[in-house]
C-alpha cells in the first residue's frame, strides 16, 4: 500500500494541486492590489473655510469621494462654510476614499412648534421661549377666550402645532382680547342649515342646539325658527339656537306660534304704568318751650354827678371892620362853689334818665 502512494502518479498529482493552490493566492494578492491601488495614495486637499460648492468640486477632481455634514449653526460663519474635513487636510488616502465634510448650516436647526393654542398666553409665551422661538407683534383680537394665545403666525402664514421652523424665528401671535357687546343677532330663517352655521360663525356667535323636525341630522333642511331672534344683541359667543324643518315656515305656522309662545314673551302695555313715589320720612322735632316774657321794670331816675367846668380860654376873632377890639378875657363863673341841679326827668316811660350836660359861662 505504501509502494501505491508513492507513485509517479499520485506525486504528479499532489504537485499539480499544489502548483494550483499556489497561483490561486497569488492571483488573489494581485487582484487585491489592483483593486486597492496598493502603493498609490493621494494627499487630502485643503478645503477648510471653503464653500461647500468649491469643496465638492476639488474632491471630485482629485478622485475622492465626500459625504456632507451639518453641524450646529454658528452666526460667525457664512452659511455653507466648511468648518472642518476628515480626515486631515494634507494626509495621504487612497483614490475613492470618502471625506467627510462638515458644514456650517444655512440657518438655524428646525424645532417643532409646541402646542400652545387657546393656552393663557403668560405660560405659551414661556413655552415658545424655551424652545427657542421668539416673540415679534402681539395681536389681539376679540374673542370669549380673554387672554388666550388663538393662532400663531410665521411669516404671515398660520403655523400649526408641530410644525417644524428654524430656531430662534420670530414669530407672531394672536391673543383673545374679551367678547366684543351687543351685537346685533343676524337672521338665518329661509336659509339652511350650512349657510346658518357659516353666517353664525362669521358674526362671532356659536350655533347652539339644532332641532330637525323630523328627527333627522340633514344640513340641507330650512330654518324656520332661531333664538334669539334677528335684531337682538348680544355678547360675542352667545349660542343661537336653530329649528329646521323640510318644510317651508309658511306650513310651519302653529308651530312657530307655539315657539313664540315659549320663547318670546309679550309684554301687556294696555294698562297704564305703576308710577312709583319715593316717601320721604322726615323726623318730627317737639316745639321748643317759648320762656314767659319778664315784666318791664321802670327805671328808677339816676342823679347825675356834679361836674366842675374846666375854664376855657377863647381866642376872640378879629373883626372884619377898620376898628380893632381888644381881645376879651374870659373869666370862671361866678359860682365856682354851687352845684347845678339838673331838673329830674319827669318821664315815666321805658328810657333812662339823661345826664345833664356842663354849661359853659363866656363873659365879654
């Protein structure tokens, strides 16, 4: 058996095999150097601070392949500006080898617009804040939902929660400044039911309950009935409720008396009105007490005191004729030692006795 396995035969063989297993690696070898460009390598061109247009275009000339990158948007850069390369600019690669490239954006990174609608606009404003989008105009517009955030506008344009904007976009919103009062009620009767609830809904009130007559929910069916009725006013946001019918008001006709009956109510103005008077109770004072007058007394006649004249020197005038006087001396009365008696006074009446007045004595 042994002298078998040494054959010529079976040695031709086992070199054949060989011989083939040996060019089968080297075939390989070889065909991985052609297809890896073995021992050809190409430096990586500098394209940092470069558009990414003039980046693309040098790597494509030099054979390399790119894959672009956006990173966090920095105002400092121009929008597209490449920031940074991998690998590093001037290390040697292979041709076909992929380069990243990593480029400023054009804008800011899209956020999602959070749900904020008919929120207290105190706490929607915060929220938008936090997400990074800021506040432009503050519009306010009427509506029953007072100091709720209603709509908000990018551009112009409402923007639905979700929607996806630029960070740090400025935006606009629309806040509800209060109910506007009395306006006045539109008439919908002989209209149906799609065109009442648009012309409601346009004239900023709510349609409240719908009524079919035939218990049926067709929006092509004729009002017939509303309150409250056209002309009234009221406050925006006030409900209006419809009755419809298929058939027209005309045939309608006890029926719209038997609403009228509930629904409107009829004032009797054939008796006169009550006139009302607004009684006054003033308070009762007691008569004061009137005191008794006092009697009259007569006044008992007082003695007047005895007053000694004071000597007066007169200065005699000079006289208007041609002969001059001497001037007279004019002497104390001759009494200086009697007292003067005034007569008494005799009256009896209600005055007081007088006090005699001092005579006066001139001698010439």
């Amino acid at each position: 058996m042994l002298k078998s396995l040494f054959s010529w035969k079976v040695l031709l063989n086992l070199v054949v095999a060989i011989g083939v297993f040996v060019g089968l690696v080297w075939l390989t070898f070889r065909w991985l150097e052609y297809h890896t460009n073995h021992g050809q390598e190409i430096p990586v061109p500098n394209v940092v601070n470069k558009s990414v247009h003039d980046a693309v275009k040098i790597l494509d000339d030099t054979g390399l392949e790119y894959e672009v990158d956006s990173a966090t948007y920095d105002p400092k850069y121009r929008p597209f500006q490449v920031l940074q390369i991998y690998p590093a600019p001037g290390s040697r690669v292979k041709d076909g080898r992929t380069v990243r490239l990593k480029v400023n954006p054009r804008t800011w990174a899209q956020i999602a617009v959070p749900d904020v609608i008919n929120k207290y606009s105190g706490l929607a404003f915060q929220r938008l804040d936090q997400v990074g989008l800021k506040i432009g105009d503050t519009i306010y517009e009427p509506s029953i939902q007072k100091d709720a955030l209603l709509r908000i506008l990018y551009k112009g344009n409402a923007v639905n929660p979700g929607a996806r904007l630029p960070r740090f976009s400025v935006i606009d919103v629309v806040v509800g400044s209060g109910p506007m009062r009395n306006i006045s009620i539109p008439n919908v009767v002989g209209l149906s039911v799609k065109e009442a609830r648009a012309v409601i809904t346009k004239s900023m009130f709510e349609v409240g309950l719908v009524e079919h007559e035939d218990g049926g929910k067709d929006e092509s069916d004729i009002i017939y009935y509303q309150d409250p009725s056209s002309g009234d006013v009221r406050d925006q946001g006030m409900q209006i409720d419809l009755w419809a019918s298929k058939k027209t008001p005309a045939e309608l006709r006890a029926k719209i008396e038997q609403l009228n009956s509930i629904y409107r109510m009829k004032v009797d103005t054939s008796l006169p009105p009550v006139r009302y008077e607004e009684v006054h109770n003033e308070p009762i004072y007691d008569a004061p007490v009137i005191p008794a007058a006092p009697r009259r007394e007569t006044p008992k006649p007082e003695v007047p005191k005895t007053e000694t004249p004071k000597p007066q020197t007169t200065t005699p005038k000079p006289a208007t004729g041609s002969g001059t006087e001497k001037p007279k001396a004019s002497t104390t009365p001759s009494s200086t030692g009697s007292t003067a008696k005034p007569a008494a006074s005799t009256t009896t009446g209600q005055q007081p006795a007088q006090k005699p007045k001092a005579k006066k004595v001139v001698v010439e």
